[in-house]
C-alpha cells in the first residue's frame, strides 16, 4: 500500500531508515570511529616523567631566588629589589604547579574530545546494523546502556581551560586541582569499560567479531591520604603523586590501544 505521492505510509513508532540509507549510515559511523582511533596519537598526550623533577629541585630553586634576595637588599639597601625578587621566590613554587597542570588538563580535555566521538560512533554504528537487520530488539538494553553511559561521560568528563590550570596551582587551591584531576583516571576508565562491556554483547547479538580485551586496572587512590602526606612532608610528597598523575592515565591510555585496535579490527 502507498500513501498519494507514492512512498510507503510512515507507521507510528516505527524507526525510519536515514536519508543514506541504514548501510550509509554504517559506512559513515565506521569511519567516524576509525577517524576517532586514528587521533589517539595527538589526542592521548604521554606526559614524561621528568616533569617530576621539577617538584624535587623547587624548594631549591626557591630557596636560592628569596636568599638572592636578601643578599641584593643587604648589599644596595634597595626595599623595592627585595620585595621584586621576594615575590618571584615566593612564586617559582605557583609556576612550577601552573606549567605541568597546565599539561595534565590538556591531555584530559583531548582525550575526552577523541572518546566523546569514539563512543557516540560505535553506538550509532551498532544501532544503525541492528535496524538494517532488523535485531533492534535483541540488543536494545545493550544500546540503551551504552547511551546512558555516553550521557553520563559527557556530563561528568568535562575538560577545563589553561587560565582555570593556572589560577589552581596558587598555594592551598593547588589541593582542589589534585582533588579534581585524581578523579579522573579511575572513575573514567571504570566508565568505558562498562561502556566497553555493553558494546560487546550488542555486538555479539548482530554477530560483530569485537571481544572486548583484557585490561589492566587503573588504580584508585585516596585523596585524603594523599593530601595529609602532602602536609606532614611540607609538600615533599606532591611529587610522588603527580608522579601517579601521570602513570595512572598511561595506563588508561594504554588500555584503549587495545580496545581500539579490538575494534579497529571487528569493524574494518
């Protein structure tokens, strides 16, 4: 039966097949999600560990600066080459904290961009194969999971500006950056995984060859543990834990290599 213009009548909460068509849509959201694993490279920063030393070498650094100025301010009786030198002592500690937040929120907010596609084009990927063969039903609680999970990564993944990187390395707002940025690592990765495990069994149920691999665990650590480190040791131990700033997303990081490439491979 047609409808006057001739095209088939539109059925009440029946899901439409796009302009493309379904197998239009499937090329399109396969190279969508292979564009997104192509940009791990430039969006999954591997930030060196030398940064580090940094931590381990200021107070020295800070040290030496506020002594020279004493010593100028002693030896030319100049209260204004005290308090300029003062105050770039005073700060080395601040700078030191801005450059390498600085680094760590731009890895953040590009890895979250590249997932934020990656996601959003596997989900229509599954969704558009499963309505072209006719399985919607079969995997519908997998594509709802993995939707609800998406929205949830993007309302909680939020990156954030170079000016907010910098106004939180000031002395004691420092800690609500730690707080911030030591979330990240675990509860994002316990995310995709479960993300991850949904996609597997929608792909399983439209017979997709993606398995999802073995991975290792990125680790929770307790902020406030860390921080009364932090305290007892004057600082000291800020070093180690921005040594675990950097480890715990490589580890990430190295996890999505292989779902990645899981992927890359199921959906060639």
């Amino acid at each position: 039966m047609s409808t006057a213009t001739g095209q088939p009548p539109t059925i009440a909460g029946a899901i439409q097949a796009p302009p493309i068509g379904w197998g239009g849509q499937i090329g399109a959201a396969r190279a969508a999600l292979h564009q997104a694993i192509a940009d791990r490279a430039k969006a999954d920063l591997r930030v060196s560990y030398t940064w580090v030393i940094l931590f381990l070498v200021g107070p020295f650094i800070q040290t030496a600066i506020l002594g020279f100025a004493v010593l100028v301010f002693f030896s030319t009786g100049q209260i204004l080459l005290l308090i300029i030198f003062g105050l770039i002592g005073l700060l080395t500690g601040t700078a030191i904290h801005g450059v390498i937040n600085r680094t760590l929120i731009r890895r953040m907010t590009r890895h979250f961009d590249r997932e934020v596609r990656l996601r959003g084009a596997l989900i229509e990927y599954l969704h558009a194969k499963a309505a072209e063969e006719q399985k919607l039903n079969a995997v519908a609680s997998s594509l709802l999971q993995m939707a609800m999970l998406h929205g949830q990564a993007q309302a909680e993944d939020r990156g954030r500006s170079v000016l907010w990187s910098l106004a939180t390395s000031l002395p004691f707002i420092r800690y609500y950056f730690l707080w911030f940025i030591s979330k990240f690592p675990y509860e994002h990765e316990q995310r995709f995984l479960r993300f991850l495990n949904h996609a597997g069994q929608a792909a399983a149920g439209l017979g997709v060859p993606f398995q999802v691999p073995a991975l290792k665990p990125v680790k929770r650590h307790r902020f406030w543990l860390f921080l009364l480190l932090s305290l007892l040791t004057n600082e000291w131990f800020i070093a180690f834990w921005y040594l675990v700033l950097i480890r715990e997303p490589h580890i990430h990081f190295d996890n999505h290599v292989q779902a990645d490439d899981a992927l890359s491979l199921a959906l060639h």
